[in-house]
C-alpha cells in the first residue's frame, strides 16, 4: 500500500479544518475522494482518543453549555421518504461545553435534544472538571435533571431567551429564527454569581463550528452523509480548535490557556498522532497469530 505523504496528510487536513468540502480537497490534494474520507476516519478517531485522555482535570471557574443542530443524510421530517436512509439519519445535535475564561472546549457529545443524550453529556462534563464550578445553559428542560444529576455540587444557571415572532412576510422570513425579545436569569442550584450567568461564549463557538465546518453549513447539500464521519469531523476539529488555533484575545490556544499543554500544536502534530495510530495497528496485525 503507498503511503500518503506527510505533506499531504497536513494539506488534507488543513482543508477540513478550514471548512473545505471532501470533494473540493480530492481536487486540490490531487487524490481520491475514498483517501480524503480514510484521513477524516483515522483523523477523528485518534483525536477522539487524545482529547477523551488529556482533556481531564481542567481548573474552569465558569462552564457554558449550548447545543446546536445539524441533520445527517436528510432532515427528520423527511428520512421517511428518504431512498436508503442509514442508520442515524435525521436530525442531529451537538451538545458543547466551554470554559468561559480559557475558551477551552471541555467536553462535546453527538445525539438527541433529549435527557438521555443530556445525562450522558453533563456526567461527561462533569468528570473533566477539577472543582466546583458556574454553569449556564440555555432554557432546555432536559439540563434541569442533568446538572444536578452529573454534579456533586454545582452552582448552576439558565439564561432564557424570550422569543417574539419574527417581523415581515412569512415567506421573507421563511428561513430566519424568531425575533429575541429579552433574557431572564434563573437560579437552579447553588449561589451562582448573576454577572457571569451567560452563554454568550458557547453561542459563538457553536457560530465558529458553522463557519468552520462545511457540512454545518445551512442550505447547501454539504451536510454529512453519515453520522460516523460527521464525528470524525467534530473530533477532529476540537482537537484543532482547542490546540491548534490561536484565539485572537488569548494570543494563544485554549488547550494553552487552561494548561492542558504547554505548546502551541501544528498540523503536522496531528498527522503524527494519526502515523503513531496506524503504527500500533500494523504492530497489532502483525503480533494476530495466523488461523
């Protein structure tokens, strides 16, 4: 098998990481679109692998939480009457949690807007964090029985927006959200401090992941195809997002600014990670006795 050239694996996934389609990258990488998804795979997987491990016992003061929507394959109202739909087909959410002082992404999680998806997403949350700590989310009902589920001691917050409808013709405002009226702060648990009850970090991150990722991308057919390569792609541009780039007001990268590492990644540090994973496979293979 040739093996791509540590040049192009660090083309291949600058162009993801910068919201490039696959299909555009096996253009301008000059290799099949089959090579680009294999990158994304092993990409995600062992960056999936590398935050699960070393994103743990962060020192936050201040957690915000949001979801944001995506769909896979066809939105939910139409995977009915959709031709071979997959498995995971239909609307998906990505539940996220940012430490509002380093901007790191603590934790993330792929599901449901529902309590089952949320229970496991706050238990994750809560397991990285090294001390008690201010949580705010938006309104959802399903973060009232996860927090305190997940959390020993929290003091926790929702923001809840008011919504209005929204101005003009309907078929104008076809594809524009209600018009936000107000926000009112609501005490849940503990003595949260109401200066800093907000989501204004998280919601801009989850801005970030829209124009950062193409197949988030409303209204265009860049969504993702499969749900297993719309993880890969989180997974692999947390890692970039928390390690790589560096936030404007920091001057450095989050994983930085929370002390989870004490450089500044490059590209190429994820393409040796992906090496390093392709070398414990071919070990592997090699120790598998012969049937």
């Amino acid at each position: 098998m040739n093996k791509l050239p540590l040049a192009t694996r660090v083309q291949i996934l600058s162009l993801l990481c910068e919201g490039s389609s696959m299909r555009s990258i096996s253009r301008v990488a000059d290799v099949s679109i089959n090579t680009v998804t294999k990158l994304l795979v092993d990409a995600g997987t062992v960056c999936a692998a590398y935050h699960d491990q070393y994103v743990r016992n962060v020192k936050s003061k201040r957690v915000q939480c949001d979801e944001i929507w995506s769909f896979c394959y066809a939105k939910e109202k139409n995977v009915g009457a959709a031709v071979a739909a997959p498995d995971g087909a239909g609307d998906v959410w990505t539940w996220t949690a940012i430490d509002a002082d380093t901007k790191l992404m603590i934790s993330w999680g792929v599901g449901d807007r529902d309590a089952v998806t949320g229970r496991a997403f706050m238990e994750d949350v809560a397991s990285r964090l090294a001390s008690r700590v201010q949580l705010t989310s938006d309104g959802h009902r399903a973060y009232l029985d996860a927090v305190p589920a997940a959390f020993d001691q929290v003091d926790f917050a929702q923001l809840v927006k008011i919504y209005g409808p929204a101005a003009g013709a309907s078929d104008e405002r076809k594809y524009s959200p209600a018009e936000c009226k107000g926000t009112k702060k609501k005490t849940i648990t503990g003595k949260p401090d109401p200066k800093h009850i907000s989501t204004s970090y998280v919601e801009r991150q989850n801005l970030n992941m829209r124009m950062g990722m193409r197949r988030f991308t409303r209204l265009t057919n860049a969504f993702s195809k499969k749900i297993d390569n719309h993880v890969h792609a989180l997974s692999l541009y947390f890692v970039f997002y928390n390690f790589v780039r560096i936030h404007k007001s920091l001057k450095v990268s989050p994983a930085m600014a929370a002390g989870v590492t004490d450089k500044l990644w490059e590209i190429e540090d994820i393409a040796q990670l992906i090496e390093a994973y392709e070398d414990r496979k071919r070990e592997a293979k090699k120790r598998k006795p012969a049937k």
